[in-house]
C-alpha cells in the first residue's frame, strides 16, 4: 500500500509569534521532528507551507505551497494540494506543531487505522486531535467540494466523510506527546 505523508506546516503562528515549523526543541526544527516520524511509514513525505518560508526548508525536500484555487484556506487546503501532487492509496497527516510525535507514534497510527472509514484520527478523554491522521485515497475531490463551498473547518469535513477516533492511549500511553504546541514556552 502506497503511503504519503503530509507535513502542515503553512499556519499563520499567530499565538506563537513566528513560524512553529523553524522553533526548535531539542536542537533541531520541529518540522524536521515531524519529517523524521513521517517518513519512517511513508514512502515520501510533502511538506505543505506558505510562499516565504519555502526557501527556509533544504532543498532537498519536497515543499510545496497550497494550490491557487484554495491558497491560504488552512490545513484542508494543505492536505488537498498534497493529495493533488503526489498520488497515494493513504496520506499519514501531521502538524509540524505536535513535535513530540516520534516514529512510534506514526506506525501505530498506521497500524490501527480503520480499513472501513475515511479518515482516522485519535482523540484524548478531553479533546479530538484531528490533524495527526490517516486519510484515505478518494477524498480529493469532496475536500475540493467542501473548500469550494467555502467550508475550512477540518472537524466539520472529517464528520462528512466518515472518521474513526481512536483512543490516543492505544497510541501511546504518555498522551502529552499528542500536544499542540501553540505558544513559545
């Protein structure tokens, strides 16, 4: 099975103050944190950004920006213009703000992932985590539909198309590494 992984890292950072891809944590970047735990179950990893940061990633890397159509409409536009450019059976979804998501996490994820639905995503008791997941191929072109009728909201799309929630603990009992990190602490 054909896997993709999808990193986002095009948000605006507003709360953080500057782009979360290029914060550090342990001496390295943390969209290089989440390249390393998507790569080990992809087959090839796009990174989806804005147009000024592109050239702040190695050029080594496949970094894209969001497709014209849908350009700045948030991470359902990311993950529709990396479906669109790399064909997949599977896309393994991560936000470059949830660096403590390791190799680990990523294979487990994979590993459980609901054969029937869409989409898979984890949740914690507290909160629904949808942006580390697991999207079938098939979904281009109702996320297109979705983004076209002007509709952002990943919760809202994820509940159109048919999403298993996994419980975050059956991925790794420590939940904390399933946190976003949305301010410089």
């Amino acid at each position: 099975m054909k896997t993709v992984g999808i990193l986002l890292a095009g948000g605006e950072s507003r709360r953080f103050g500057s782009p979360k891809a290029f914060a550090k944590i342990d001496g390295g970047y943390f969209y290089e944190r989440a390249y390393q735990a998507l790569s080990a179950v992809s087959g090839r990893v796009v990174i989806v950004s804005r147009p000024e940061l592109l050239e702040r990633f190695p050029g080594s890397l496949d970094v894209i920006t969001d497709l014209p159509d849908v350009a700045g409409q948030g991470p359902l536009a990311g993950i529709l213009s990396a479906m669109k450019k790399w064909q997949a059976d599977q896309y393994v979804v991560l936000p470059c703000d949830m660096p403590f998501v390791g190799p680990a996490e990523t294979a487990k994820l994979l590993e459980q992932a609901d054969r029937e639905n869409a989409i898979t995503a984890i949740q914690t008791k507290e909160e629904k985590i949808p942006l580390f997941s697991v999207w079938k191929t098939g979904l281009a072109e109702s996320l297109e539909q979705e983004l076209a009728d002007g509709g952002r909201r990943v919760m809202v799309f994820m509940e159109k198309a048919g999403t298993t929630w996994l419980d975050a603990a059956q991925i790794n009992e420590d939940i904390s590494v399933f946190r976003n990190i949305n301010r410089p602490d």
